[in-house]
C-alpha cells in the first residue's frame, strides 16, 4: 500500500518548484491529485507529465486570490470525487524591500497571494473535512517566520502570518479530525528563489554561496526535499503531528553558530 493510496490532495502553485515536485510525490504515493496555478501552460505540463506516466491527475488554471474562481474550482473537485482528504495552500510569491521601498500595490498583492489566498481556500475546502470527519491541512510558511531576512519585509510578514495562523486553526478544526500543520523551508533553489537572487543581488553566484554559510548543510535545499516533508504531513504516519511548524532549513535556524 502505498502512503496516500486514492487520497484526494489538492495543490494550489503546482506549476513549477516545490508545488510540481508535491504533486509528482503525491502522485506516485496513490494520490489522485488537483493541481492549480494562475500559469496555464505550466500547470498543464505538470498535469500531462503525470498523467503520462500513469498518475490521476487534474489541472485548472485558477487565482487563488479571486473568491469566486476558488469557489468553482473546490465545486469541481467534490463533484468529480466527493471528498477532500489534503489540502497543500503552497502558492506564493515574493518581494524585495524594505518597508519605506515597497509600494502600496506590491505590499497588498503579496498579502493577497501568500495569505489571503488560504484564508480563501480554506473556507471553501474546510467545510467539506467538516463533515467528513478527517482531513490534513499543510500550509506554506518559510524558515524567515522565525528570523530576520534582509529587505524582505511582505514576504516574511505574509510568511509569520500563515505560521500563527496555522497554530490557530488547529485549535479550532481538531474537534473534527482535522490536522493543520505548516511548513518552513530555508533556501530551496526553486525558479522562486532564483527570481530573487536575481533582483537582490548584483552576483547571483556569489550570493549562493553567502546563503550556504548560514545554513548546517553543505547545499541548498531541493524542491524534492521539501516535497517528502510534505508527503509525510499529507500521510496518516503524522496522525500525531498538530499545529506544527515543519521546519525543512539545512540547519539555518537550529543549531547553526553565527
């Protein structure tokens, strides 16, 4: 038997990063999987990939930050399966700044993508774990939750948010056999990560190896290493595991000397 045999898991950011490597996990574990992403082309290639080698996988192109479109997108999951067994709230996105650097627009679209989004998702999905007695909600924190980040000020508010608020709903949603735990990655080298040591830093390569000094491990994480996090959050193997905080860093905030 594999981990997450016919488990309905549910995706959102799944187009590429750790979203895609999730998605692929979950799949080969048994899960039928649905997968969303605001990147049409990308979010299909996912699905086709999978789909070709023998998963039960199913793409819509959704914004998560749009209440109606999520809406329609969790009717269509119950509809063709009747029941959601994960939710994974991984979409994000980035930005760099310090407070008096950042505009209105960019500080309310990362509040909106990385945060509002769940809240979003959530109250569509968490009804239906309501009444089925079971569900494991994982949400998308970072490793910033718990430090400080050079001009990084909306990601790594946005990114405390989800862990606090992650604490808060297991309160609330164990009553009903509902998990929700939250996951902190450090430095994954994902086409987020890249995209941000691109705008931050004249040397991207340099930069690279400047991050490798404040972690334990000797390489930045992989998508595929966050992934299994995940995989193990999704499965009845964390039956015991609640409101946690999975920290998945290489060593940035245990342990490393400074």
């Amino acid at each position: 038997m594999r981990r997450l045999e016919n488990k309905i898991c549910i995706i959102t950011g799944a187009g590429k990063g750790i979203g895609a490597a999730t998605a692929q996990k979950f799949s080969d574990e048994g899960a039928v999987v649905e997968i969303c992403d605001i990147d049409r082309d990308a979010g299909l290639g996912v699905s086709r990939s999978m789909n070709t080698a023998g998963g039960r996988t199913y793409f819509t192109e959704v914004d998560i930050t749009v209440e109606e479109r999520v809406k329609v997108w969790i009717d269509a999951v119950v509809a063709r399966h009747g029941r959601i067994d994960v939710l994974f709230n991984n979409a994000g996105i980035s930005a760099v700044g310090r407070i008096d650097e950042i505009d209105r627009q960019l500080w309310d679209r990362v509040v909106a993508v990385n945060l509002t989004s769940i809240y979003l998702v959530c109250r569509n999905v968490l009804p239906i774990m309501m009444k089925q007695k079971s569900g494991s909600v994982i949400n998308m924190s970072s490793s910033v939750a718990e430090i400080g980040l050079l001009r990084r000020a909306a990601y790594t508010a946005t990114k405390g948010a989800v862990l606090s608020m992650t604490r808060s709903m297991q309160v609330d949603y164990a009553p009903y056999g509902i998990r929700v735990n939250a996951l902190l990655p450090g430095t994954i080298m994902t086409p987020f990560v890249e995209d941000y040591l691109r705008k931050s830093y004249d040397d991207p390569a340099s930069a690279i190896e400047q991050l490798k000094k404040r972690q334990l491990a000797p390489s930045l994480g992989t998508p595929d290493d966050v992934a299994w996090a995940a995989v193990y959050l999704a499965s009845d193997e964390s039956r015991y595991v609640m409101g946690s905080g999975l920290v998945v860093d290489g060593g940035t905030i245990g342990g490393k000397p400074f």
